[in-house]
C-alpha cells in the first residue's frame, strides 16, 4: 500500500493520491536508484486519511553514520575531488537521528511546512513501513502555458553570509549542465537571483524553454535529474564513484517526484526530508564538495540545512 499528499502555489490546494484508482492526475515517485517506483492517482481527503490511518510504520533497525564518520567521509569524498582533476563536484549527505512523532502530529508537519516554505513543494508519502514528509526547493522542471522551466540551485549560504567564489564555482557547475541539455530543445532565457530558505539562502539560476510539444516533459526532466547539484560532475563519473563507496542507501532521498494534472506538470528532486519510523526518524541533506572544499564547513552546511526544516517539527 502506498499514499502521497502533495501541496505547490501552482496547483493552488492539497491533492492527495492512492496506489488504485482513475483520475486526470496522476504523481510518480522514483527512488534514487531507479529501483522502485510507485504510481499514484488522486483520489479523496478521506480515502487518503483511511489508507494513512491503516498504515504501519516499521521499526529503524540500522545504525546511522555519526557525526564523526560524516566528516571522515566527506574528507574522504574532499581527497577524492584532488586526486582526480576529471572530477570538478561531489555531493555528500548526512543524516541526523531524531524522535519519532504520531500519526496526527505527521500531518502537522506537513502543514507547518507549507506555511514555512511556500515557494517549495511540499510532500508526505508512504510506502513499505516508511513515511517521507519533505519541503523541496529543487525544481527539476515545471511546465504551464507552453513553456518548460527548471532551475540549477546550489550555492548555499546562511542569510547573512555573502556568497564567495567556492558557491559561485559549484551554482556555474550546475548551470552550465543544465543549459547543454535544454539548449538540444531550444535556446533557453535564463534569470539569475538568490532565493531565501528558512535561515539560509541560495543562488538560483531559473532557465525557461518553450514546450509546444507536451509528451518532451518527461523526457526533459529524466535527462536533468539527477542533476549535478545532487550527485556531482561530471554526472555519470560522480554517480560511478558514489556507487562504490556510499555506506547509507540513499533510497528516496535524491529522488524524483512528478505530478501530472489537466493544466500543469511539474517535477521536483526529494531533498530537504524526514523519514519517520514506529521507533524514531531521520532526517537527510547534502551539500557540494569541491576540491578546495573546507569538511568542518561543509559539515556545518548539511547540519544548517536540516535545521531549516527540523525546526517546524510540532513539539
């Protein structure tokens, strides 16, 4: 049995989706791997409350990587970056350990995040034992009124912080990556700002394409995600090495989640997200590693990034 409730500004109200059933929209999760995926259609507030009540959470059985073995690793991934010149970005994640909530105070959450990030999609989903509830400011790719938009966001600084050329360097990565793509489609317009999340900021570089031909939606988007800001670059030499030597499965985390209805399509990457479980919850965030990268500051980055959205848990 699987669930969703999703909430974004352009569809203007909660949709909630079931694995069974018709409709005109319909929401595709993807895991990181491209192991699982579930396909949902919308349904009902009720039928969605009578699946999420039934529901039965699992217990965490595995040990999470400590503090200490994060940095280790991200030092690992830091000695990596300078031995290997072909490689210009990786990206790490962390996961951070907290109590378990119930059920109602779940839906809380979801709510609290919707009025805390309102440019963001928001989500909670369910699916073997596990509920995902996240706020999403990863765009991969939003198509309304004929035109395709999508955005690179990487650099990442607290709010009263100035960017410097290290988040410069690792935005202009992902930028460029995602200029080649759309540019087989049509030369995209690009718009350059920094974007406020919680008590950080990010530099966002937003490109938009016309798209007359609806179906290149899902095509686009799979050719974007992962994008660089998730795994690294080159993509397919950071994906190899990340394979080889993660210790934690990211499972859903850096996966994909697309929503389809009669008037919009959009696609957003899994990040900024807890994972609760009978017994407790984890929440997940990443961060660019470069060559020149500083661990204790990167460290700092993901602990920061997981604060933002850890701080609208209910009490």
């Amino acid at each position: 049995m699987s669930f969703a409730v999703v909430y974004h500004k352009s569809i203007k109200k909660i949709h909630y989706f079931v694995s069974k059933g018709e409709s005109t929209s319909s929401l595709f999760i993807d895991d990181f791997n491209k192991s699982k995926a579930l396909s949902l259609t919308q349904t009902n507030q009720d039928e969605f409350f009578a699946k999420f009540k039934d529901f039965e959470l699992l217990d965490f059985d595995k040990i999470i990587i400590d503090e200490a073995h994060s940095k280790l690793e991200i030092k690992h991934y830091i000695e990596h970056l300078k031995a290997h010149k072909d490689l210009l970005k990786l990206v790490g994640f962390i996961q951070k350990e907290f109590p378990t909530i119930e059920k109602e105070s779940m839906i809380t959450y979801f709510q609290n995040l919707i009025q805390a990030f309102p440019d963001c999609l928001i989500y909670l989903f369910g699916f073997e034992g596990k509920i995902w509830i996240g706020a999403s400011p990863e765009l991969i790719g939003l198509s309304e009124d004929k035109q395709f938009k999508t955005i690179a966001i990487a650099g990442t600084k607290d709010l009263n912080e100035a960017f410097e050329p290290k988040e410069t360097l690792e935005q202009n990565i992902v930028e460029q990556e995602i200029y080649q793509i759309l540019k087989t489609y049509h030369h995209p317009s690009l718009d350059f700002r920094e974007e406020k999340y919680s008590n950080i900021k990010h530099l966002v570089s937003e490109f938009q394409i016309p798209l007359d031909d609806q179906n290149l939606f899902s095509e686009i988007i799979h050719k974007i995600h992962p994008s660089s800001a998730l795994v690294g670059a080159p993509k397919l030499s950071a994906l190899e090495f990340l394979k080889q030597v993660e210790k934690s499965n990211r499972e859903f985390y850096c996966g994909l989640i697309h929503l389809k209805t009669k008037e919009i399509e959009l696609a957003y990457g899994i990040i900024r997200v807890m994972v609760f479980y009978q017994n407790k919850s984890i929440a997940y965030a990443g961060a660019g590693l470069l060559d020149k990268s500083d661990a204790d500051s990167e460290l700092l980055e993901m602990q920061t990034k997981i604060n933002t959205f850890t701080q609208f848990l209910p009490l």
